[in-house]
C-alpha cells in the first residue's frame, strides 16, 4: 500500500493533483489507515501513470475520463478509443499550425524590425494593430 506521497513519488505526480482527481472522478476515493491516511495500491499507480501520460499527450480530461471508462471494458471494441485518439490527432495538428502561423508571424515582425526608436518600432506596431498580422495565429483558440 502506498500513501499518497509515495503513490505520487512514483507516478510522477504531485499531491494536489491526486487530490483533484479523486475529486472529479478519475480516481476512486482510496481506503483509509487507521491514521486516516489514503492508502493505494498497483492499480491506482497504473490508473494515476495512464492519466498522466494521457496529459502529457494533450488529451483534455474529459477525453481522459472517457478513455478511462473504456479501459474499464477490455473485451469491448476500440473503436472509441481510436476515435478519441484521432480527435486528439486532429487538436494537435491544428495547434501546430497555429504555431507555425505565430512562427511566421514573429519572424516577420522582428525581420521589419529598423533598429531605430520606439516610436519607430515595427514589433510595438504590429502588436498595437492585429490588422497589420498576415494570418490567423492564436494558439489559446481551441486549449
């Protein structure tokens, strides 16, 4: 049985983040030592390694939440499961390009740049005047 600092040690997770999720349901509420401490076991570490992975890939919780439900299932298709991947496929392709279009953007922007005074400033100004970007590059527009 491990506490939830060791529990957290392992998977490589901090301790406030177990707590969130045992609060909205990606992990079940642990048993309790007579101390009253949360005490998991393997199967907790795995579910724990398996959303945190899933993070560190980008999947949103909710796509977590689901991907957990089908683990839940093994016998079952994995169509659903692919289907949540190719999503999270098609939310990253589109970050990237997002990305590349700030990429641009900036190099754009510094490449004006005449080295002179502010009020001359080619970096100040396009930032003044969404206007004056060539393209659409706002990377918070589907996080």
């Amino acid at each position: 049985m491990l506490t939830i600092g060791k529990l957290g040690a392992a998977a490589g997770v901090k301790v406030p983040t177990i707590r969130y999720y045992e609060q909205i349901g990606l992990l079940t509420t642990p048993d309790r030592s007579r101390g009253n401490q949360r005490l998991y076991d393997k199967p907790d570490l795995d579910r724990l390694a398996f959303i945190r992975h899933a993070r560190e890939l980008g999947f949103p919780l909710d796509a977590i939440r689901e991907l957990l439900s089908l683990s839940d299932q093994p016998d079952q298709s994995c169509t659903a499961a692919d289907a949540i991947a190719r999503r999270q496929l098609l939310a990253v392709r589109a970050r990237i390009a997002r990305l590349k279009a700030l990429e641009g953007e900036l190099e754009r922007m510094v490449a004006q740049c005449a080295h002179g005074t502010i009020a001359d400033c080619r970096v100040i100004e396009v930032l003044g005047n969404h206007g004056q970007c060539i393209a659409p590059h706002d990377v918070r527009s589907t996080e």
